[in-house]
C-alpha cells in the first residue's frame, strides 16, 4: 500500500485529506511541523508528499529543497497564496503540483493518482526508460547521452506522455532557474534530443511538434 506524507498545521484540514486518500486505498501520515518533515522523507521514503506552503519551523519551500537534494519523491503544495509567481517559486524549489486552498479534496486525490501513476524512482514506457537518481536515458538497455539541461526537458515530457506543453510551460516549469533561456533554445534542445535518440536507433519520432501548440512525448506504437 502506498504511504503519502500529509504536512499541514491546520487539524482539519489535515484530517479531510488524510481521509479522502485513506478512503482511496492509502496510508497516510501526519506531520506538522516543517523540521520533521526531511528526517522523515529520509527516513521512512513516502511515496508521495503533499505539504503546506506555510508551516511551523521550516516552511515549505525550504523543506521542498532539501528533500530534492536526495529524494525525487513527487511533492504536492498547498498554500492560501494563489499569485503566479508563488506557483513559480514553488515549482523552482521542485514542487511537482501546486494546490491552492480553499481546494477540493477530491480533485487533490485525483491529482495524487495521476502523479503517482507516472512517476517512480524508474520510471518505464516500453524499451524506454528513465533513472531519475542517476539522470540517465536509456533505449533498449543503452544510454542516450542527454545534457543536464536535455534531461530536464526530456524528463518532464516523457513522464507525461501525451500532454501537450508550450514553450513558455517549459521554461516555467524546467528552466526557470536558467538565464537566458528563450523559445530559440528550446527548440534547439528538441532538436539535439531527436538527434540523439535517432543515433540510438529510435526509429519513430516520439517528441512530437503540435503546431502553434508546444512539444509532447508520443508513446511509440
């Protein structure tokens, strides 16, 4: 059974979250305070976390960018702040989803399944695989010799296949914390990214242009 992490100060709010995903077939854990939030990830490996933005000791963010430094367990926030550049911050610190409160418990469980159905610390489509521990793309068992940069964007695509991002989602989503990053040189990463996969021997193109729309990773037939 797959354990979430619930941090939130607030009782009640904790106790109707932590009874929608019990009732969705989850064990749940509480905690409250933000200092005991990063021994507890390190020691007990959740498989998902959703935390309060703004908690006692260390917030949110600060506990978000700790657990990245080891861990890429999904991370869900919740927060009363509802500016763009609060979801920004919080993405940048590695926030998977962010949830504005007041917000729907069930939509929030739905969320929680569709994060965990496509992230895991191996992550596999077919002959296609993915290490996040080790930052490695690999096809039939061979690794394809993406950039830091390249991973990035290959990674948010490929373990959300189907789903279309612009170029703008992009640079929020991956390289907010890069300078200099413009719609030019994301298309410039696609086009080493299909490069490299087509020296590997990936015969069909799986990083799809949907035009006037973004970039989107295609499941191969």
């Amino acid at each position: 059974m797959q354990q979430i992490l619930v941090v939130e100060d607030n009782p009640d709010i904790a106790l109707q979250v932590q009874r929608f995903l019990e009732a969705n077939g989850y064990r749940t854990h509480h905690i409250v305070k933000g200092d005991d939030v990063v021994d507890y990830v390190r020691e007990n490996k959740p498989d998902l976390v959703i935390m309060d933005l703004v908690i006692p000791g260390k917030d949110g963010l600060q506990c978000c960018s700790e657990i990245r430094e080891f861990s890429n367990i999904p991370v869900i926030m919740l927060t009363g702040k509802s500016e763009e550049v609060d979801r920004l911050i919080g993405l940048e610190a590695g926030a998977d989803d962010y949830m504005c409160k007041p917000f729907s418990a069930p939509e929030l469980v739905m969320r929680v399944q569709a994060i965990l159905r496509r992230t895991s610390e191996h992550v596999y489509y077919s002959i296609f695989s993915l290490d996040d521990e080790k930052h490695k793309v690999s096809y039939k068992g061979n690794e394809i010799p993406l950039t830091s940069l390249e991973f990035s964007l290959y990674r948010l695509l490929f373990k959300n296949p189907e789903r279309i991002y612009s170029r703008q989602q992009i640079i929020d989503m991956v390289y907010s914390n890069v300078g200099d990053i413009t719609d030019r040189t994301i298309d410039s990463h696609i086009k080493n990214i299909r490069k490299k996969l087509k020296d590997s021997g990936v015969k069909e193109n799986i990083i799809e242009s949907v035009y006037g729309a973004g970039y989107r990773f295609r499941l191969p037939a």
